[in-house]
C-alpha cells in the first residue's frame, strides 16, 4: 500500500527456522567422490552404511539427502564445543577470534550461525572496544542486504567517530531518484533536503531557493525550516557540519513524505531506488537499534556448557547442583 512500509519479515523468519533446525540438529559438510561442490546440510541421521543430510533448497524449502559411507569422500563436523566451553565473558576478544574462524566457513549452515552469535557476543561484551568491527564482521555473514543494513547501522551507532561512510550501502544507491508525479517546486524541496542532509550546502541553497520552495517546507514540517535551511546554508560547511544522526533521520523522513506523494514506487509498491535504505529499512533507521536485541537470542546467555548457551548464573547453578 503506498505510504505505508513493509516490514522484511521473511528474511528474518528464515533466518529463524534455520536457527531452530540448526538446535536439532548437527551442520555437517560432505564432499561425495565424482563431485566438485561440497554439500552443506545438516545431519539428520548415520549409521555404518549411510548418512542421512537435510539440505536447503534454493526456494526456501528442505530435502533429505541419503549418501552411502563408500561415496563419501570427505566428512566434516564444523563446530568445537570444547572451544566453546572454554569461552570466558571476562575475554570477549576470545568470542570474535573464534566468529573469524567460523566465518571462514560461512557456507556451512551452523558455522555461519554460530559465527554471528560469537561476534554479536563478543560486541554485547565488549561494545566500545569490539564493537564496531564485530558488527562489520557480521555484515559479511548476512544473507540479504537489509540484514547488512541492520548491522552496519548499528555499528555506526557504535562508532565515536560517527563514520558516514558506514551508512552509504552503496550497490543499490542510485543519484538520479525518479520524482515523477511531484511538482517542480516539490522535486527541488526534496532535492534541497537530500543535498542538506549530505553536507552539500552550495548545492542545498541552489534548490531551495527556486520558486515555491518556500511553501513546500511550510507544508512539510519537520526538525528544519526553510529561513533555518537557508541561513545554515549560507554559513557554509566550515562553520557548521553536517547533521548530526537524529536531525537526519527526520530530513530522511521528511523526504519520505515528499516521495510517498510521487510516483516513484514500482508496480509491487516497493521504492525503484532510496539513497540510504530501502522501503523496509525505515522502521529500523527511525527506531533506535538495541544491540542487545540485534540477534533473537538471550544476550546475557555467555557461557556455553553442555550443548547449550547459559546464563553465568544458571551455569553456577547447575555446577552447584551437581556437586
């Protein structure tokens, strides 16, 4: 419906099932003699004879593989749980050493998710010193660019130095956004704003200053004017910099106001190209990124022991009853 966002569910309700299988079941790696392409999958039974993989399809769904053990070339089970055991909350740099190495393995299912765990740990653990770079580690595990986006927007959160560079998502960025069905004044607002919100103040004033910009921003509302607009304009980028995130997050959705009233989304509703984000990514620019709710896991569950994560205090509660 125009104007009103959609919200990227299907990617993260993938991104659940597969962490839930990965629960059940082992993730294994199988290389079959007379292939050249190893199989990821998960293990879903073996015994002398044969092993039994679930593999997922390109569609979304899951087949069962049988292979026999004398077709079975090389087989490998990617997870150390004694590595993970030995984790300690008070070494979180041990939680990012361990992700890079899973991450070498991305295409194996549960080393992919394991190594997104162990980064975004070892970020919840240690947020001023690994956090930025954990979270770009993160990126490159992602598998759909909105869940890049996610991660990169929270590791410019992170960042003191507040790196822009970190929010130009850049292969699906496009200069030269269709506007058809606003008015000339409406595109050179839109156009002013875009240009303001980017630090380009030269070029800002050239567009606000064309006829019936003035009553665009009127209408509009928003954190900025138009006499605010013009005069930070005319100071210049030396003696003002460029918004700070909150203002921009609010130009970015005073722009949307203005785009919503064109006709620059595609039959499937969906906007043809954004500079910063897609249709489903406002909610999460608009809304404050919780790192501790980056991942749908319990982040204060650190310490692995038995097959699972736990809590420190669980943990002390199991070794006491077991004593």
């Amino acid at each position: 419906m125009k104007g009103r966002p959609t919200f990227g569910w299907f990617p993260i309700l993938g991104m659940l099932i597969a962490m839930a299988i990965a629960a059940r079941l082992p993730a294994v790696t199988v290389l079959v003699r007379g292939e050249s392409e190893p199989i990821y999958g998960y293990l879903v039974r073996q015994d002398d004879q044969q092993i039994v993989v679930r593999i997922a399809q390109p569609d979304g769904s899951w087949a069962e593989r049988v292979l026999a053990r004398d077709q079975i070339e090389f087989f490998y089970q990617p997870i150390d749980e004694a590595r993970l055991e030995a984790l300690d909350p008070k070494r979180p740099e041990e939680y990012r050493e361990y992700a890079e190495v899973l991450a070498e393995k991305k295409k194996d299912p549960e080393a992919r998710e394991l190594s997104l765990r162990l980064y975004w740990l070892a970020a919840v653990l240690a947020p001023k010193e690994l956090g930025k770079s954990c979270l770009l580690g993160m990126t490159q595990l992602a598998e759909s660019e909105a869940e890049a986006r996610r991660y990169r927007a929270a590791a410019y959160l992170l960042d003191p130095s507040r790196d822009r560079s970190l929010l130009e998502w850049g292969s699906t960025v496009k200069e030269d956004v269709s506007l058809r069905g606003l008015t000339d004044a409406e595109r050179a607002a839109f156009r002013a704003l875009e240009a303001y919100r980017r630090g380009d103040y030269s070029r800002a004033l050239q567009y606000a200053q064309r006829e019936g910009v003035k009553e665009v921003f009127q209408r509009l509302g928003g954190p900025i004017g138009y006499e605010e607009l013009c005069e930070a304009c005319r100071k210049g980028a030396a003696d003002r910099p460029r918004p700070d995130a909150g203002v921009a997050v609010q130009i970015l959705l005073m722009e949307k106001r203005l785009w919503d009233t064109s006709s620059g989304a595609d039959s499937s509703g969906e906007l043809r190209a954004w500079y910063l984000m897609p249709r489903d990514s406002w909610n999460y620019v608009a809304k404050p990124l919780s790192l501790n709710e980056l991942l749908p896991f319990d982040a204060r569950a650190v310490v692995f022991r038995n097959g699972k994560w736990m809590r420190p205090e669980e943990l002390a509660r199991v070794d006491a009853a077991s004593r």
